[in-house]
C-alpha cells in the first residue's frame, strides 16, 4: 500500500485496508464525479482532536450538494465515522481523506437522478505536505502557465476531484521548473491560489489574500489566518491581487490543511522581502500551532475531540 490506511471507512463500515476497493468501471473513475475533503487531527493538550471537523463536513456536503450527489448518510454520521477512523487505527495525528464518489451506476454524463453516491473515510499518517523544514525555511514558487478554473467552468467552491487536474498540471509544471509548488492566475490573470494552497501576502504590515471571486477553493486553513491575523490586531483584506504584488511583498505564505502555514521564500526566482521567514508570518504560524498545544486559547471552538 502507498498510502498506510489499516481500517478504512467504506460506505458505513471500517474495513481492512485491502477490503476497501471499487469497480473500474466506477463514474468517477471515468468522468472525475467525486467531491472529497482534507482534514486534520492533532495530538492536542486535551488528547486527540480534529480542527474544524464541522466545517470541513459542511463544505464536503455543500460540495456534493453543488454536483446534486445524493449522500446516504447525515453530517454528523460522516464526522463520527471520521472520530472513529482516527480511533480504531490507533492514531494521536492524522489526515483525513472523506470522499463521497459515484460508483456502478453505468456510464452517461447524467447520472440517473436516484444515483446514491458511495462513500469513504480514511486515517492515517500524513507529514507536512511541502516538507517538515518549509515551515522555517520557506519555499521557492513559480507563477504557472496553466490558469485556475473559470468561474462559468467549473465551481472551485467544489472540493471536487476534477477541480484537481488542474492542480496537478500546476504542481507537475512547478516541479519541472524545480519550484516546491506552482502558483495560478485566474482567468483574468489576477493571483488566485497554489495547487493546494490559498494563498497571503504582507505588505507595510497589512495582510492581503485573494477574494473568493479569484476562482479560490475558500480554505479553512485561510479562514484560521484571517481570524487569527484580526485577533492580533492585523488589518487583513481580502482584495484582487495582481502578480507584480507578488514580487514587491514583504512576506508571502501559502496556507493549507495539508501544507498549514508555509513561507515562500522566491516567487519566479525573486527574493520575498529578506527571502527569509517574516515577523508577520511567524507570529501567525505560533498562533496557528498554539492552538493545539493551548498557548493559543480556542475561543472559537475549532477543536472537536475524538473521544
Ligand atoms: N485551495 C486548494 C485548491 C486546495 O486543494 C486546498 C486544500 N484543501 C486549499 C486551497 C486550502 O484549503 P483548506 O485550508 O481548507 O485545506
């Protein structure tokens, strides 16, 4: 297995790993019709819990209410199934992968109306996604060649898995470049978002990130920052950004629920600010892990326990 999953949810049971498969002549598998999540559990000062479960949840079914998928199963019967995957392996930390999907349901672009989507949940070990040491150090990013999706394309407000070929094409393109992740313009070329990142500048101690009509997935990671950053008393907005921005910003930092809050240290081989690591992007980063080890206070109750 590429991916370590013992017990894997699938469509209402925890089953082995190896148990845990589909048919190839599954929809999704032909015509990308799934719409799936990334969360993460942390081992917090009060045991395991998952951040943000609620709202990752919300924005799973919102997903899959977008793409008109019929889901067998409530919100609060997915977020117990992800508590217990974290559990019955056995996990401290975790990443969570639900995925809601259309299976055997034959072939054809129109799902029949009373297609039920099947659906899966695994657990298991997942490092910081642009590497341990890019939370210090920062990494080098290039703007891609390949555009976000239009608007009147494809909804990014879907965490759908077709939205993530053009992730891939982005991320793959930036690696042959040698960059640690790409960076895309929307269709009216103003800044958008990374492969799997949303994305903030600083300039003269105000904080900027794209608006969610720059073709962004609205990450909760960037939910976090942006209230965290007013909680700090940083004056955040949510503004067009255009790529010179990129280039004459103090700090830039990519946030993620996979990646958390990384610092870019180049952007197209340009140096961010001192190209190291900014006071704003640090102080956001100790706020963000504090508050799993609680010398930041939960007062937004993020923290759902797993017990
Ligand atoms: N944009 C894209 C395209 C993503 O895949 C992700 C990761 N889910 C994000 C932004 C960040 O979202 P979040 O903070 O909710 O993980």
């Amino acid at each position: 297995a590429k991916v370590n999953a013992e017990l894997i949810w699938f469509n209402g049971e925890l089953m082995p790993w190896q148990n845990a498969t589909v048919h190839v002549m599954s929809h999704a598998l032909h015509y990308g019709s799934s719409v799936f999540e990334g969360i993460r559990a942390y081992e917090t000062h009060k045991g395991t819990c998952i951040f943000r479960l609620e709202e990752h949840i919300e924005r799973l079914f919102n997903s899959a209410k977008i793409y008109r998928m019929n889901i067998p199963y409530t919100p609060e019967e997915i977020s117990q199934a992800c508590k217990d995957a974290v559990v019955k392996n056995g996990l401290k930390s975790a990443y969570l992968r639900p995925l809601f999907f259309l299976g055997d349901i034959g072939m054809g672009l129109r799902p029949p109306t009373d297609a039920v989507a099947d659906a899966m949940i695994a657990a298991f070990s997942w490092e910081a996604y642009l590497g341990a040491e890019a939370i210090e150090d920062g990494v080098n990013v290039g703007v891609s060649s390949w555009n976000r999706l239009a608007p009147n394309t494809m909804p990014t407000a879907a965490k759908a898995g077709g939205n993530y070929l053009s992730s891939q094409l982005i991320s793959t393109e930036a690696a042959r470049h040698g960059y640690t992740e790409g960076i895309a313009l929307d269709v009216n070329n103003m800044v958008s978002e990374g492969a799997g990142q949303n994305l903030f500048l600083v300039r003269k101690g105000v904080i900027y990130t794209p608006p969610s009509s720059a073709s962004i997935l609205t990450g909760l990671t960037r939910d976090v920052v942006m209230t965290l950053a007013a909680d700090l008393g940083y004056e955040v907005r949510e503004e067009t950004i255009a790529r010179d921005a990129l280039y004459v910003a103090d700090e830039f930092f990519m946030t993620g629920t996979a990646t958390e809050i990384v610092p870019v240290k180049t952007v197209d081989g340009l140096p961010v600010g001192t190209g190291s690591r900014g006071p704003v992007t640090k102080a956001l980063q100790e706020a963000f892990f504090g508050i799993f080890d609680g010398t930041t206070e939960d007062k937004w109750g993020w923290l759902e326990s797993v017990e």
